[in-house]
C-alpha cells in the first residue's frame, strides 16, 4: 500500500485534527450511487430504458448544481423498497463484490489510512443515501458516516423520504457541525481537512481550515488555483 507523506501538517494550537472525505470521484474513481442504479438494471430489478434515462438526467443535475436530492432519494431507492430488506442485502453484496471492491483504490485506502494513523478523527461526508454507502465506508475502515439518512416505517423498512438535514451542498456543513457536537467538539476546536472533487461541496470545502481539492473536475480545479488551495489528484496526473 503506498504511503501519503503529504498529509497536512496537523494543528499545534491544540486543536483537534480532523479528516473528512466525500465518496464519490473522491474516494472511488466512480460514483456509488449512480453504479447502485446501473447495477439494479443489470440484475433485472428496474428497465434499462425508463431508468437509464431517468437515472442520466438525475446524474447530470448533479453535476449541474441543480439535483432535487429528495425526488432522487425517493427515485433512487425505489427497487429497493419494493424488494425488501433481505433483497436488498443480498443484492448489495453482490454489488460490492462486483462494483465496490474492485474499484478500490490502494492509493485512497492510503490517505485514509495515513490520517487514521495518526490519530485523526475521520468521516465520510457523502450526499449518497446510508443503504448505498454504509458498506463502502466499512471497507475503507471508516466508523463515522455522514450520509443522506432515510426516513423507515413502523417495520424498520426504508420509506423513500429523507431523514433530517440531507448531507447535500448546503446541508454537509450543517450535519459535519452536528457530528462535530456528538464527537464533543466544535469548529473552533477541531482543525479540519476537507477532501472533495465537487463544486456541489464548495460551502464545506469553504468551511474547512484546509480544503483539498481531490480528483476535481475543471470548476472545481480552476477555483482551487485561484484560491490556493491544495489540488491532490488521487487517482492520477492531470495534464
């Protein structure tokens, strides 16, 4: 596994360190949610035709800035609501297998790695629902997840509505602010590092005493120079 040297310093003014990460085109070289949605029409769960092409609009929004995270939410678990929890175990072990666990990168296990390490707190922040990403945070060793929670019924099932603050735009820095509260901290009293590719992450990479720019597309790189923030591109040069 290669190692991260390049970390950034940590605090000396007694704060505590903390690193966080979004998931997708972070992380891994893909994106979880939209792969889930892919992976379901493979296996015969949705309409490769009907689904495609609502699940490539939703993803274009996305990129855009301009999702409705809770038509998506209640879009994107769909199949699975209707299929049941032991179903949706089943299937999702299977997209680990098939999906996940090929696409991690021993580079990005290395940098979360290197600030577990050293004694840093660490979380995945990721505007990804639980049902997705809980597993792929797991495999990353990764305790803390800040994803978007879903809403469950009287039985414990999932219902297609959100719980709480969705970890979207905006609402990453009101649920890391939470998460910093439970962790008995505040941002006066943590120094944290924020790694994301997404101009859809800018109020927290904003937020961030040290933003990382990770993977970023070409928005995202070109405010990076002109702020100066770091540009760590995780997965490979860029030209």
């Amino acid at each position: 596994m290669p190692s991260f040297p390049s970390i950034p310093v940590p605090p000396t003014d007694g704060r505590v360190p903390v690193a966080l990460f979004d998931l997708d085109h972070t992380l891994l070289p893909l994106d979880s949610d939209y792969e889930w949605g892919v992976f379901t029409t493979r296996i015969g769960w949705t309409d490769p035709v009907a689904f495609g092409q609502r699940n490539d609009a939703f993803f274009a929004d996305y990129q855009a800035g301009r999702l409705d995270v809770h038509a998506y939410v209640r879009f994107a678990t769909e199949a699975v609501r209707v299929r049941g929890p032991h179903a949706a175990a089943e299937a999702h072990a299977r997209f680990m297998a098939e999906v996940i666990e090929p696409a991690l990168r021993p580079e990005a296990r290395a940098l979360v790695a290197a600030h577990r390490a050293r004694g840093d707190r660490v979380a995945i922040v990721t505007a990804t629902n639980e049902f997705v990403t809980r597993p792929i945070a797991q495999a990353f060793g990764v305790d803390d997840l800040i994803a978007v929670e879903l809403e469950r019924d009287a039985s414990g099932w999932i219902t297609g509505d959100i719980r709480g603050v969705p970890s979207f735009r905006e609402g990453k820095v009101e649920r890391v602010t939470q998460w910093l509260v439970a962790q008995g901290l505040d941002w006066a009293r943590a120094h944290v590092t924020f790694y994301s590719d997404s101009t859809n992450d800018l109020p927290l990479l904003e937020r961030a005493d040290v933003p990382v720019a990770t993977n970023p597309g070409e928005g995202l790189r070109a405010i990076a120079r002109a702020r100066g923030w770091r540009i760590l591109d995780l997965f490979g040069s860029h030209p």
